[in-house]
C-alpha cells in the first residue's frame, strides 16, 4: 500500500516545476517593461527685462518730533488737550497763570510811557532831539545870549559900553552854548533810555505770550506730562507733538549695494501690522558716510500718511526700485518645486525630464525670476506636484 501512494505522486514533481517556471518568466517580463510616461504641460523660458529691486530693512519714525517746554514759570491753569489729540500748529497745549507777567507788562509800558511823555513823543513819532521841549528852550536861550552879545559888540565899538559888561555877555553865551550841548546829551540818553523801556515791554509781551504754551507744528499729541494745577518752571517740558504725515524710512543699505542708491528712487514698504498690503515711499536723503561699526548706508524715506496707518516704531521691510539692466530669465511660478528648502525645476528634452536646483529672484506676476539652473529656450514642465523624477519618460500634452 505504501509503494502505490509513492508512485503516483512521483509524476506529479514534474507539473509543479514547470508551472514554477512560467510564473519567473511573467515576472522577468514585467521588470522589464518600462514605466508608462506621464503627461506633462511645458513652458519656455521667457527672457525679457524686469523690474529690479533692492531688499533691505528699516523702521519707521516720525518726520518731526518736539518735546514743547514752558518758556516761562507759573502754575498751570489749563490744558486744553489730552494724549493722541489732534492739533494745527499754534494749537495752545497748556495755559500758565499770566498774573505776574501782566503785572510786569503794564510796568514797562508805564516807564516807556513816562519817557515818551518827557522827550515829547507820541506813538510811532520820530525822534529828533532838536524838538525836545528841554533842548528847544536852551536853544532860545542860546539864541538870546548870542544876540545880546552881539548888540554889545557893537556898542564896545562905539565906547558907549564898559569891556567888564562885554566880557560878562560873552560869558553868558559861553555857558548857554553849554546847556544846549547839556541839553542835547540829556535827550538822546533820554530816548536810549526810551529803547530799553521798549525793548523790556517787548521782553514782557512775549512772557505774557508764552503763558500759553502752543504746539510748533500740526500733528498729534504724544504725551501730556503736566497737569492743571502744577507749577512749571522755565523750561519745564509739557508735552511731546510729532507729526505723522508724512512719516520718515530710515533704512540700512549694504556697503556692496550703495551704488545702487540715489535720492528720488521709489520705495515699497510694508509692515507686519498690515499683512498683503504695501506703502509707498521715495529716497530723500542718502547719507554722505558709513557707518563703521557696520559699514553699511543710511538712508531715509518719506511716505504719506494721511490716514494714519502707519505708526513710528514700525519695523519695515522695504523694496527700492532699480533700473532696468540685463533681461531675466522667467518660468511660471508652478514650474518650481521645493522640497527641504531646495527649489528645482524639471526641464523636458526628448521626451524625458532633467531635474535642474535653481535659485530664484524677482517675483514678476505669476511668474519667477530664475538666475542659476536654465537657459533662455528651456522647456521646463508645470505642476510637477512630486510626479516627476530625474530621467523620467513625459508625454507633451
């Protein structure tokens, strides 16, 4: 029983090797098929000039900047305005008791008063000595002398007077001639005195003026650092107004791009606090040096801001257009893939793809600037989206 179960399955061991064998040829077969070709989309390399830029960061700070302070002492007594207040230039900030500057004001304008009185002047008249009461009455006395002495002149001549009385009128005109000149002296220190009374209103008027302390230019208000009822001595700060528009870019250019910068450039900037949107600016100032702590340029800005937007402090990130130079090199912005930071592009020849690492530039529309890794007339496949592989069969479609 046992030798027939041995002989029919010995012819058995022949089917089973021969099955074996077809299936190692399927496989064989399959290997080496090669892998189907994927459907690509291609794009040329365009080559056309672009719009340039420089990168570089800034921040923002206000285009004037005032800490006001008292010009004069006393207690406050007002303060029309609060913090971030909106003022025009002249606007008062806070108001400083005038008692003891009113009081000094009429004083002077009494001296000046009572010297004017005495010269014989009134408001806005020229001063000419010769028509100041003292001088015109030494001068008649002058006068009278030198004609009395002449009339005994001529009676000497003629004996009929004494030489004593002679001498004595000579003398008479001798010493009128000298009040007159005393006269003369005493009014124009009169009218110099006069000018200091004057120039002391002036001094009082504008303390009387600087009680309200006022704002140096349109713009807000900052900070208030005084309070109704403080006193405040002579320069004392108030407040701080900085004006806002238009607001200033103050930028670090590197020493290897300062060629690259000139005043009236235009500038777009933007800022964290407003994502997507951008500001425009223009180069005002480029500085004449470095810096040699950091060799590198400062240059400033200036953007508009009449909505108020932008805030000093903001840090900025600003692009300075440049002017056009060699053509650049474009694919479509979907032609590029990048993997761990590695950006590369798939350029189709002859039914197959070459995978090319690229570095990038400008960002022009839906398109990208492309400075390593192709040539002008490439044909680089769009949306790879990881379908492609260096070597790898396409089919255009």
């Amino acid at each position: 029983m046992t030798v027939r179960r041995a002989l029919i399955l010995v012819p058995l061991f022949p089917v089973l090797a021969a099955l074996a064998a077809c299936r190692a040829d399927v496989s064989t077969e399959a290997a080496a098929a090669p892998p189907p070709a994927v459907p690509v989309a291609v794009a040329a390399v365009e080559s056309r000039p672009i719009d340039r830029y420089l990168r570089v960061t800034g921040s923002l700070i206000a285009d004037e900047q005032a800490e006001v302070s008292a010009e004069t002492a006393g207690r406050v007594i007002a303060i029309p305005v609060e913090r971030g207040s909106h003022v025009q230039a002249g606007a008062i900030l806070a108001r400083i008791s005038a008692t003891e500057t009113s009081a000094q004001l009429q004083e002077a304008e009494a001296n000046a008063a009572q010297i004017e009185s005495r010269l014989g002047l009134t408001a806005n008249q020229p001063f000419e000595a010769a028509k100041v009461p003292e001088v015109m009455n030494a001068k008649a006395s002058l006068e009278y002398a030198e004609a009395e002495f002449n009339r005994i002149k001529s009676l000497l001549d003629q004996k009929v007077v004494s030489q004593s009385e002679y001498d004595q009128r000579r003398t008479q005109v001798e010493a009128a001639r000298q009040q007159y000149q005393v006269a003369l002296n005493s009014a124009q220190q009169s009218y110099r005195s006069l000018e200091a009374a004057r120039a002391r209103i002036t001094v009082a008027r504008k303390a009387v003026a600087d009680t309200d302390v006022r704002a140096p230019f349109a713009g807000l208000v900052a900070e208030r650092v005084v309070s109704v009822g403080d006193y405040v001595t002579r320069g004392a700060r108030v407040a701080t107004v900085v004006r806002v528009d238009p607001l200033r870019l103050e930028l670090t250019i590197p020493e290897q791009s300062v060629s690259l910068i000139k005043p009236g450039l235009p500038v777009s900037l933007s800022v964290d606090a407003y994502p997507g949107q951008s500001f425009e600016a223009n180069v005002r100032f480029v500085s004449p040096s470095l810096r040699p702590e950091q060799r590198a340029l400062t240059v400033e800005a200036v953007a508009a801001n009449a909505d108020g937007r932008l805030k000093p402090g903001m840090f900025a990130t600003a692009r300075i257009h440049q002017p056009s130079s060699a053509p650049a090199l474009l694919v479509p912005a979907n032609a590029l893939e990048t993997v761990a930071g590695t950006t590369r592009v798939y350029v189709v020849k002859n039914n197959r793809v070459e995978e090319r690492i690229i570095t990038t530039g400008e960002t022009v529309g839906d398109r990208i600037e492309i400075t390593s890794g192709v040539a002008a007339g490439d044909s680089v496949a769009t949306d790879p989206k990881g379908r492609l592989a260096d070597g790898q069969t396409v089919a255009l479609r």
